[in-house]
C-alpha cells in the first residue's frame, strides 16, 4: 500500500510539472498589442508577434508586449520666443509605435521609449519654433504654430519608429513681466478709444451748434425778405391781429366795459348841481 501512494505522488508531481512546462511553452498577445521575442542565445527576434496564442522555448525566449493602440502624453516646455521673452507651452500627443519597428525600438531605446524620447525631441522641437516668432505673433499666429510643430515633431517622431496621430498645442502662457505689459497695453487702447470718442462727441456737438446757428441765421434772413416784400401791407394785418387778440383777452374780464369807438363813456352819469 506504501509503494502504491509513493507512486501517485510521483505520478502527480510529474503531472504538474508537465502542467507548469506547457503553460511556460505558450503566450497570449491580446487585442491591440504586439510582442517582441527575447533569445538568449541570438538576442532580439526581428519577427514580430500578432494576437493571439503563440508557442515559445522555455528557459530560452521571453516575449516582451507591447501596446500598438494610440496612447496621449502630455509634455510641458519652458522656452524663449524671438523678443526673449518666456513661454510655457503644453502639447497633447496621441502616439504609437509602428508594429515592425518594435524589435529596433526595444533594442535601441527599451519598453519604456515614451519617458525617454518625447521629453528630449519635444523640447528640441518647440525650441526651434518658438524662435522664429515674437510673442505678440505667438498669440495672433498660434494655429500656424501649431501646424509647424505638428509637422516638425511627427517627422522628428518617425525617426524613431513612432507615429504621431494627433498634436495639440493646449496652453500657451507667458511670463509675469509680459502679461503685465499686455495688460497695460489693452487698457492704453481702451482709453484712447474713450478719448477718441469723447473727442468725436464734441466735435459733433460743434457742428449740431453751427448748424443751428446757419439755421437761425437763415431764418431771420427769410423774415427780412419777406417783410421787404409784403411792406406796409403785412405791418398793418399784423397790427390788426394783435388788437384782435387784445379785444378777446379784455372782452374775458368781468371789471372791463367796451364802448363803441366815439361814445363818450362821461354821457350816462349824472351831473352835479
């Protein structure tokens, strides 16, 4: 009966280790990934492996994965525009590495190539662009910019197996002294744009004056005519409508009497003896 257990045992230690070598013999690369594979013997495979299930030497190959799908990054830069003036820029990358160019990448640069090559070729990049304009032209030109830092980083990216499928400049500040100055620069503007308008308004006003001076001027000038023209005539029919206003305002009091023109207002009171 000992004999027996003894052999089971050896039975099921050689079933696990049988378990253990076939589980170490295969290798999963699931959706969206690649893997490279390590020989101790011939160094880095140039073949890469797709999705799916694969076979390997124990002891001998170890498969490095890698994600193939796009990844974002972002990278702030310290830099000087062309007027020396400081400029913290961030860019938003997505990026990937190209499935053939893993083997190079691994063996070149490691797993890790994010960390190691987009704070160097970002700086360089941004760098030689920001150079080229002033900081004024920074903010007014800031999509042209983008479109030369988009270009120029995707080619610097490619050299080392990397593509680059969205860039995006998402800040762009400016140092204390050059904001203040901008500041200060806007509100110069904005008053002398109050005193041009104050300015504007007066002169308006002005000519609102002469205009209603020639006006009056030329009405009076109107008048004269006119009374030149009608003479004696007009004098006289303005003469009767004023005493025709007269007589209504009177013929209104209580304590005013009207006599006919010649009626002696003396006739009806009694004489004294």
């Amino acid at each position: 009966m000992a004999a027996l257990f003894r052999n089971l045992g050896f039975l099921g230690g050689a079933l696990m280790l049988g378990g253990a070598a076939a589980n170490s013999v295969l290798y999963n690369v699931d959706g969206g990934h690649r893997a490279v594979i390590f020989d101790r013997f011939s160094g880095i495979k140039q073949n890469v492996t797709g999705e799916g299930t694969h076979f390997l030497i124990p002891l001998i190959q170890t498969p490095v994965i890698f994600s193939v799908r796009s990844t974002p990054r972002n990278v702030t830069v310290v830099t000087g525009s062309k007027d020396l003036q400081n400029v913290n820029i961030t860019l938003r990358i997505l990026y990937r590495p190209v499935p053939e160019a893993l083997p190079s990448i691994y063996r070149d640069i490691g797993k890790e190539y994010a960390e190691k090559v987009f704070p160097s070729i970002t700086t360089e990049v941004l760098k030689s662009v920001v150079a080229q304009y002033d900081a004024s032209e920074l903010i007014t030109q800031r999509e042209l910019v983008s479109k030369t830092v988009r270009e120029t980083l995707s080619e610097r990216a490619a050299s080392f197996g990397i593509v680059l499928d969205d860039i995006s400049l998402t800040h762009l500040n400016f140092g204390r002294e050059f904001t203040e100055a901008v500041e200060a620069k806007q509100v110069a503007q904005q008053e002398a744009e109050r005193a041009k308008f104050l300015v504007q308004k007066e002169e308006q006003v002005k000519l609102a004056r002469i205009i209603a001076a020639e006006g009056d001027s030329k009405g009076a000038d109107l008048l004269a005519k006119a009374l030149n023209e009608a003479g004696e005539g007009l004098i006289e029919l303005r003469k009767i409508e004023a005493a025709e206003e007269i007589a209504n305002n009177l013929a209104k009091q209580r304590n005013v009497s009207y006599l006919p023109k010649g009626q002696n207002i003396l006739m009806n009171l009694p004489t004294l003896n």
